[in-house]
C-alpha cells in the first residue's frame, strides 16, 4: 500500500480520498500477517482473520474523513485562541517515596520493580 496524490494504492487497488471512491478489502491476511512478522508479533491464524477485518473496517473509517468539506476551515496548530499558558515555575512540595510506591505492584531499593523486556 502505498500513497500518491491524495489517493492510497493497493496491490489490489484504490480508495480515493477526495474522490471518494472507497473499496473494501484493502488488507488481506498475507498483509497482516507481513506487518505482524515485521513487528515480531505472532498470531494465530483465527486472530489474523479477525485482524484482518478489523484493520480494514478502521482504514475504510479513516478514508471517510477525507471526505469532510474542510474548505471553509482556516489552517491553524492550535484550537484556541490561548497563549502562552504556562505557570511561573514554582518550587513545591511533592510526594514522598513511600507515598509514591504505596500502589506500585512490586518495588525494589526504593523504586518500582518492572519484568524484564527481552
């Protein structure tokens, strides 16, 4: 899959954004199962399937918002009209050690204790 001029092409073939052409089954389950191998995931081939409609469902979503009429809508990178809104940075008092670890599932020489990641 890949994009060119507003418009996402697939293998097999194409959805257009603002021409609003949206075809189903973009992703297939060789797709899913490439891009599980690529993020070292590994499933089933019944969660593939399920992936897979899920996947496609939320791409043909995705595609329908490019349909919104955004014309009369001005650029901006923010959505209101604030400014500078931070605060005077102020020395506080803040929790303890022992405060902070009451909840934690394990601790460890005075800090949380987290599994391994390999």
């Amino acid at each position: 899959m890949f994009a060119k001029n507003n418009e996402i092409t697939h293998i097999y073939g194409s959805i257009k954004f603002n021409g609003v052409q949206i075809m189903g089954n973009l992703l297939n389950k060789q797709d899913i199962a490439h891009i599980a191998k690529l993020a070292e995931l590994e499933y089933s081939e019944e969660e593939i399937e399920k992936i897979t409609g899920q996947l496609d469902k939320i791409i043909s979503h995705v595609a329908k918002i490019g349909e919104a009429d955004t014309s009369d809508v001005l650029s901006s990178s923010r959505v209101s009209d604030l400014s500078n809104v931070f605060r005077e940075d102020k020395a506080r008092p803040s929790l303890s050690r022992e405060e902070s670890l009451k909840n934690a599932p394990l601790e460890d020489n005075g800090g949380f204790k987290v599994p391994k990641i390999d």
